[in-house]
C-alpha cells in the first residue's frame, strides 16, 4: 500500500498539528520525489513579513520525511527512523506559495537493505530545496537520516 498525499496530509493533521495548522501539505510523492507545500499566511509569518524559518523546516523536512516513510513501509520490515541533524541555508525571502522538493528516495533503498541484512543503523543524508511561485530558490535544507531495524523485546516467562 502507498502512501498517497491524502493519507500523509490525515497523519500530519493527527500527528503534526502544528504543521498541518502551518499550512504544510504533501502535493505528490512518489517513490523517488516528493513535494510539499506551504503558503505564507498570517499564522507563519515572521515579524519580517515572510515565512517563519522553522514552518519551512516544517515543510522541507516532511519532504525528506514522507520518502523514508513510505519505503519503510514498501519493504515491511519494522524500521524506526530518526533525524539527526540538519542543515539550512535561505538565500531569498520566503513569500506567496513554497514548494520544497526532495528527490532523494533512491538514497534510502540501499540504507533499508543495509540496516535489514546487518541489524546496525544506517545514516544518509537527503536534500530539500524550497522554491516560490516564480521558481526561484528561497531555502535548502539538509537533513541526516538514521535508520535502525527494531528489535524485538523477549517476553519474560516464569516459571
């Protein structure tokens, strides 16, 4: 089963409220790229009447965020995942309708199939690029990946 923008946009509404009260949608994701959306509005704005940095982290790492998610659950196996770190860089301010796209999801099929086959964790980073309605770059942000294959606790017997 895929995750689709609407099934991803109900978990932000239940899981990421703030997110999703931000304005911030998944618009399309496939199994190499997603794009999400946000537009700057009353609610994200900075006192610089531009969008707040921390609702395009929002956007930018939901990007990023929703490609490990759906292939962890493409491969069925019991994965947990993790940001680590993060990077970003604006170079225009941020106004109308952003769109940040990720088009890093090849990264994190080798990543499953290592951390799978090894038990270890495994760390990758993916990129998100925010552009507005003119197609010009406003932030990129990058962000440090962990995955790990769970474990399984030992149930206890006595006896």
């Amino acid at each position: 089963m895929n995750l689709s923008p609407g099934k991803l946009n109900k978990f932000l509404m239940v899981k990421l409220p703030s997110a999703w009260l931000c304005g911030v949608r998944v618009k399309k994701i496939n199994k190499h790229s997603c794009e999400v959306g946000v537009k700057h509005r009353w609610i994200n704005q900075n006192p610089f009447n531009s969008m707040y940095f921390a609702v395009q982290a929002m956007a930018a790492e939901l990007s990023t965020g929703a490609l490990v998610m759906s292939q962890i659950k493409e491969s069925g196996e019991k994965i947990s995942m993790l940001v680590a770190q993060n990077k970003a860089s604006f170079t225009k301010k941020a106004t109308g309708r952003i769109r940040f796209i990720c088009e890093d999801g090849d990264r994190i099929t080798k990543a499953i199939e290592n951390t799978t086959v090894s038990g270890e964790g495994e760390t990758f980073w993916m990129k998100s690029t925010g552009y507005n309605e003119e197609g010009v770059e406003v932030s990129v942000f990058e962000f440090e990946w962990t995955i790990r294959k769970k474990v399984r606790s030992e149930k206890k017997t006595s006896g």
